[in-house]
C-alpha cells in the first residue's frame, strides 16, 4: 500500500486545491495530480495563478513562492475514486475541517464536484462551477471546478475557466487589500 500524500498547508495561503483522494500515480511520484492524463497542471500554467508554466513537481513550491497549497478531503491513496464511499468521505470531513482551519486560508477549490458535494449537500446544482456563494468553510471562500482527469473531458471548458476566474479574483482582493492599507 502507497503512502498517502502529505498536505501542503500552512498559515497565510491565498489558495488550497482541496481532491477528492490522492491517486497512485500521485503517491508513487510524490506529488499532487501527477497522473499524464490530468489537465490539472495545464489549467493552473495559462490560468495566471503561477508566473510560469507549472508542472506537478512544482507543488511545494507553489505553496512557498505563490501562496497556492494542496490537500485532499480522504487521505487514502486509490486510483479510482469512485472507490471512495461516501461513508468514507463523511467520517473525513471533520478532519478535513481542522486542516483547513489551522492554514486559514483565504480561498478554498474543490477540484471536483462530488468532494464538494458531500461537504456542502444541496449547495450546489450539477454545473455549478465556480464561487459557491454563500458558502464558506472555516471563514474562506468555497469555489469549485470540474474533476480535472481525462475521463472529464466533457467539463474541459469549466476546468480552464475556473481557474483563470480564481486568478483574477485574487488579483482583485489584493488590490482591495492593498488599498484599504
């Protein structure tokens, strides 16, 4: 059995990517969305997120240099996630929480629909990309894009557009932030 994926969190991130369950591929690399076949790494390289094209081996420094952080709600490594129960997921959640907390964040994404969800049922409908308001989680905003492997190929529009939506919604509340100092 691989180890799990340890979270990339810590106090004063702008902006943690929150899976579903870490991968194989991702376990064995040692890095977060590490399989080929994940668009992931594409979207966040054109988004404007990282100054530069961005690789899965650019995780923990996107967590130093850029304020971007990396955590899952199950820490448990499966190739499929459909494997992950929603029982499973449930019993997560409050972990999940705590993790979240203690990085404070100012923005948290789902990078799927299902992980959102369970954590917040009835918020959202079936396409609903995007800011999730009025949703928060431990006081930082909830947004969520499409499921970033191959197999979502239909959503590949959403998954771009979602994080270039982060991007200039970052880039907006630093200039908020930045004026009112």
């Amino acid at each position: 059995m691989l180890p799990t994926r340890p979270d990339l969190l810590r106090p004063g991130l702008d902006l943690v990517f929150v899976g579903i369950n870490p991968g194989e591929e991702s376990a064995r690399r040692g890095h977060y969305y590490a399989h080929s076949g994940n668009r992931f790494w594409r979207a966040l390289s054109t988004s404007g997120l990282a100054p530069r094209d961005v690789t899965f081996e650019d995780d923990s420094w996107l967590s130093e240099a850029c304020g971007i952080g990396f955590t899952d709600v199950v820490k448990r490594v499966v190739t499929d996630s459909s494997k992950v129960t929603g029982a499973e997921v449930i019993k997560a959640i409050p972990r999940f929480r705590e993790r979240i907390a203690a990085a404070s964040p100012r923005i948290i994404c789902f990078t799927g629909g299902r992980q959102c969800d369970d954590v917040f049922p009835d918020l959202r409908a079936a396409t609903g990309w995007g800011q999730q308001l009025p949703a928060t989680l431990e006081g930082a905003e909830v947004w969520v894009m499409p499921f970033t492997s191959g197999l979502a190929a239909r959503w590949r529009d959403e998954g771009q557009r979602v994080p270039e939506a982060l991007a200039m919604h970052l880039s907006r509340t630093r200039e908020l932030t930045e004026t009112a100092s």
